[in-house]
C-alpha cells in the first residue's frame, strides 16, 4: 500500500489534469491508487491522513454520503464574499 503522501500527490495529479476547481472521486479509485491487495481495505485513519495530506498541497476533501471523497481546490475559495452574522442572527 503506498503512503498517504503519495496518494494525495496522485490525486493532485489527477486533478490537475481534469482543469476543473471541483471534484469527487470514488473509494474505488483511490484503493487503486494506493495499490491495495485483494484482501486490504481503506480505514478510517487511512482516509483521515489523506485528507490532511490533501489540505496541505491546497485541496478541501470531504467525505461524500454515498462514498468516496468530494474535493475543491481552496483558491477558488479566494473570490467567494465572506459570509456574516446579520443582526437579526444574533
């Protein structure tokens, strides 16, 4: 199985070449990207170091309900306005 690390710069990789901002990607493609055997699954902690390996190379990652991961590169972030309390939330 390779490291989180390297998964997460093949991800990038990947994205990258997509030219798109926003993305999501299966449990199935990152398993094959991480080179798992027949009898190796993907666990919680495996996806936990992922997605902190994915923040630092500048990608949002969270997990999707129907699996897999949703990603979005954090300087499309950079143009949104900023959201903020209005006086009749608080």
């Amino acid at each position: 199985m390779k490291s989180t690390a390297d998964v997460a710069k093949l991800v990038v990789s990947l994205f990258d070449q997509s030219g798109q901002t926003r993305g999501r990607m299966s449990e199935k493609t990152i398993s094959r990207l991480a080179e798992l055997q027949d009898d190796e699954f993907l666990n919680a902690q495996y996806y936990a170091d992922l997605i902190v390996q994915l923040s630092y190379l500048g990608i949002l990652v969270g997990q999707l309900p129907m699996g897999g991961l949703g990603m979005l590169r954090t300087r499309v972030l950079a143009g949104a306005k900023a959201i903020l309390p209005k006086d009749e939330v608080l």
